[in-house]
C-alpha cells in the first residue's frame, strides 16, 4: 500500500507540474532585447506561439496604450507578413526633441501574405518603439491573435498585482529605471533611436532565447522534471509491488 502511495504521488506531481508549466510558454508576450528604460528607446518583440493542432496563426493585432502614447514605433521587416501602422490623433499633443506631436501609433497589424505560423511553431514580431514615458512602470499592449480557422483569440486582459493571472492576458512590457546618460541619448534624436536599438539587437541576437524565451525553458524543464518525477514513482510502486509478492 505504501508503495502505491508514493507511486500515485509521484504520478500527481508530475502531472502538476505539467499543469502548471503549459501556460508559460502559451501566451502572447512582448519582451525588450536587452532593457526598456523609462524616458529612452528600446527593441521589443512580440513572442507569438501557435496553440492549435490543425490552424495557422495568420494575423496579429497589437494596440497600442492610449495613456502613454508613443510618437515613434518602426517595425522590422518580416518575411511572408503585410505590416500595417495605424495612428490616431491624440487628445493631448506630445513634446518631443522640442517639437510638438499631434498623433502616434495606435495599432500595428501583421498579416499573413504565405502560411503564417503553423502548429508546434512560434514567431517574434519586433518594433523599435520610443519614446517610452518616465512615469509608469510597464506598458500594456491588447493584442488579437487570428487564426486560419476564422478563430480570433483575444489577449486582452490586465494582469492585475496579487491576483492569479487570467486566462488570456494581454501583453506587459516592464519598464526600467532610466539610465544616468540622458534616458541612452533620447533626446539627441531618432538617430540614437536606430543606434540604440540595433546595439541592443546585437546583444541579444546570440541567445534568442534570452529574455523572451527564458519563461519557456523554465516551463519546459519543469515539465521534464514532473514527468520523470512521475515515471520514477510509478517504477518504484512496480518494483515494490514485485518484491511483496516474491517474498
């Protein structure tokens, strides 16, 4: 009886551990190569897995915050995606390099022109975005993810502080301090915006799965870890129940 306790809690835990794993790598997340500092420029990539069996993703919506603008957003070209930016007039212009803004980006859009992203695949849809506020800690992004099967996902609600996550959540990039040189030159001009962004691409061009995907590795050898926890529980009850009868 003992040993097919252990063996059934090992099983458990495995399978908990799995449980618990799965949704860390199967959300739509956004990430900065290298830091976003308040005030400063900064590389994000929007982290899109496919979570269907028999569809391809082949379009995503991202929109961008109303509450803290932003004046320059500059897409990377992606092969076999039609990329679209969307601006809106604000409410209330920006000030930037001393020059007055009357509108920013409110959405950007990827279409699919080929097979977009088939099942068991992931893709990163990376901007140069600036110039990021100073008075906020992270910016929230709604993003819509279609796919081939007319099926539209909606991750669109905001992780709240000591709540569990939801169920779809939108996408949170998380702000850093600003740096002591002048928010890393942002007010020198969008030159720096390029310089900076393509210095933090090359810091991180060597591990893509550096900060965007470390979640995912992590989920990944936990759900390693669960299932030989398992297996090695489910062995012993075996061995165990073996050795009872033999005796």
């Amino acid at each position: 009886m003992k040993a097919s306790r252990i063996a059934a809690a090992g099983a458990a835990a495995g399978l908990t551990v799995l449980a618990l794993s799965a949704p860390a790598f199967a959300h739509v997340t956004v990430q900065p190569e290298g830091t976003a500092a308040k005030g400063g420029y900064a590389v994000v990539g929007f982290k899109v897995p496919n979570e269907r069996d028999d569809a391809s993703t082949t379009k995503l919506e991202v929109t961008f915050p109303t509450d803290h603008p932003l004046a320059s957003v500059m897409p990377q070209p992606m092969p076999g995606w039609k990329i679209e930016v969307t601006k809106s007039t604000l409410d209330k212009p920006l000030e930037m390099h001393g020059e007055k803004i009357t509108e920013a980006v409110s959405k950007v859009t990827w279409t699919a022109d080929g097979k977009g992203i088939e099942p068991g695949y992931f893709e990163k849809f990376p901007l140069s975005v600036g110039q990021l506020p100073e008075d906020a800690d992270q910016l929230v992004f709604k993003a819509l993810q279609t796919y081939s099967d007319k099926e539209v996902v909606r991750w669109i609600e905001v992780p709240q502080e000591g709540q569990e996550e939801p169920d779809n959540p939108a996408p949170v990039l998380e702000l850093s301090a600003a740096s002591e040189d002048g928010h890393h030159d942002a007010a020198a001009g969008e030159d720096d915006d390029a310089g900076s962004a393509e210095k933090a691409s090359a810091e991180t061009a060597a591990d893509d799965s550096g900060s965007s995907g470390g979640t995912d590795t992590t989920a990944r050898v936990l759900g390693i870890v669960g299932i030989v926890v398992g297996a090695a529980g489910v062995a012993y009850g075996v061995l165990a129940g073996r050795r009872r009868s033999t005796v």
